[in-house]
C-alpha cells in the first residue's frame, strides 16, 4: 500500500470513528432528536431502547476503529467500517428514495457515508494494485 492511501486510510478511518462515537452519543443521550432529524419521524416509546442500543453499537464501532496502530486490528477495523457505510449508505439512500423518509440531515448523512465508503474502497482497490509489485 502506497504511503498517500495509507494516510487516506487512517484519517477516513479517524474521522468515520469520530462521527460514529459522536452518533452513537448523541443517539443515547437524545434518541427522539436523532430520528427526528434524520427520517422527519417521531420515535415512539417502543422504539426509543432500540435507538439507544444502536447508539451503544456506533460508540463501540467507533471505538474499534479509532486510532488503530496494529496493522491485523487495522484490516478488521477497515472491513468493519467499510461494510457499515456502503450498507448504512444504501439503505438510508433507499429510505429516502423508495419511502420518501428524510428529515434535515438526511441527504448529507448519505452523502457522507457514501464519500466514506468510496475512500475506503479507493484504498481498498490501491492496496490490492499495489500488492503484487511488492513480491
């Protein structure tokens, strides 16, 4: 891996860590406002110990992958956040389009997973080209 995609890498990873961390804060510490601005919905009582376990699962994605040194904990941190933005990504995206959900942060959300999960697949892609010339 070339030393501009493994830089890439680090900082998307950083930053997809902190804005998951920060998410899953702000999903425990007000679950009702999180939906809110992100579908245009109200949470119902039901839903609201859903939502904060989601918040606790973001806190923890984010944690794992936040300032990752080892290069093996690296590759599982990698795999782990590139999965979730290319799905959490899609299927915002198909909220939005196939149910017509979305509150305010909505299409910025999408944009911002799907920008995320493009650099990781980038250096995904630059990794692998790269690999074969190293033997």
């Amino acid at each position: 891996m070339s030393e501009t995609s493994l830089l890439v890498r680090t900082r998307v990873l950083w930053l997809a860590s902190v804005s998951e961390m920060g998410t899953g804060a702000f999903l425990l510490a007000a679950p009702a406002v999180v939906v809110e601005l992100l579908l245009g919905g109200r949470l119902s009582p039901e839903g609201m110990p859903l939502a904060r376990v989601a918040g606790i699962a973001l806190l923890a994605l984010g944690l794992a992958c936040w300032r990752i040194a080892d290069a093996l904990a690296s590759k599982a941190a990698f795999r782990g956040m590139l999965v979730y933005n290319v799905l959490i990504a899609a299927y915002l995206l198909w909220l939005g389009v196939h149910h017509g959900r979305g509150g305010v942060l909505l299409w910025p959300v999408v944009v911002f997973h799907g920008v995320v999960a493009l650099l990781l697949l980038w250096t995904w892609a630059e990794e692998a080209h790269t690999k074969p010339a190293q033997r």
